[in-house]
C-alpha cells in the first residue's frame, strides 16, 4: 500500500485501497475469519443471493468489508448489499497506519436502511431503485457511536506487519 499509494500522486488522485488489502487485513486479524475464496471451498452460509467480502466461521455471519484513505470518507454500496457485519478500515493518515473498526449492524438492520442521503433519500429507497448508497461511515455510525463505541476495535501499521 504504502508503494501504491504514490501511483494516484501521477494522476492527481487518491489510488483506491485495493480489496485485497483490506479484506486480507480483516481475515488476518480477526479470528476465525476468512476471505470469500477460503470460504467458499469449505461451507459457505447457504441462502446467500449476493457476493460477500469475508465470512467469520465462529459466529456465523457474513462479513462486509470498506476502507477509506481520506478522513471524511465517502463509501459507496452495492446497490443490494448482504451482510451480518461490518468491519471499516481507516488508511487516512496515509503513513501506513490503519484502525479497523466493528461495526454492529446488518444490510437488512434500520441502522443501515434508515440512513438518508442529502436529498432526503434513504438508502432502502436507493436500493428498491437499483442505485447504490454512498454516505460517510465516520459520520452516520463512528461519530454516532451506532454499532460500534466510536473507538477501533485495531489500529496497526502495515510497516510492522
């Protein structure tokens, strides 16, 4: 990350965090958990209608994984999301430290449905119309302290990894 990140300086842009990054950092660190591609070679949770980042075996939930490398991050949805659990991860100091949140909310929870973007529209109705949510996870779950306490579950450097 640390290297690729300089390739977005060419272009006059951020690089976007590769997924590998931040699911593998997610599979890496919390127990019992493992990207889709392990998963899916072993028992993957039947009933599933849509791609998933990470699965925890132990507690049986599908794991959704985002990332940010800017402090007032912008995160985009599928436009039909399916998840048990969240994890965001945060590169915004952009020096190779990172904190990992958890996120206690689920794709179908109120929490997460209910959110409104500027227009007033929530994401269930963005999502009933085939468009993807984007909102700012620090700003409707992190600050809010809603899932989570506000505090990183991790924080690390990908220098000492």
């Amino acid at each position: 990350w640390l290297a690729y990140k300089k390739a977005g300086a060419k272009y006059y842009q951020r690089a976007n965090l590769p997924e590998s990054l931040t699911e593998g950092l997610v599979a890496k660190l919390i127990d019992n958990t493992y990207r889709k591609v392990k998963i899916l070679k072993t028992k993957a949770k039947s009933g599933v209608k849509t791609k998933f980042d990470c699965y925890n075996d132990e507690m049986d939930k599908i794991i959704e994984v985002k990332g940010c490398s800017v402090p007032n991050d912008l995160t985009s949805w599928s436009p039909k999301p399916f998840f048990d659990l969240f994890y965001f991860l945060d590169f915004s100091s952009l020096d190779g430290k990172y904190k990992i949140y958890e996120i206690n909310v689920s794709s179908d929870s109120e929490e997460f449905l209910g959110i409104k973007n500027k227009n007033g529209t929530s994401n269930l109705d963005l999502m009933k119309a085939s468009r993807r949510p984007r909102f700012s996870v620090y700003e409707h779950f992190i600050n809010k302290k809603i899932g989570c306490d506000g505090t990183p579950l991790i924080s690390g450097d990908l220098n000492t990894l």
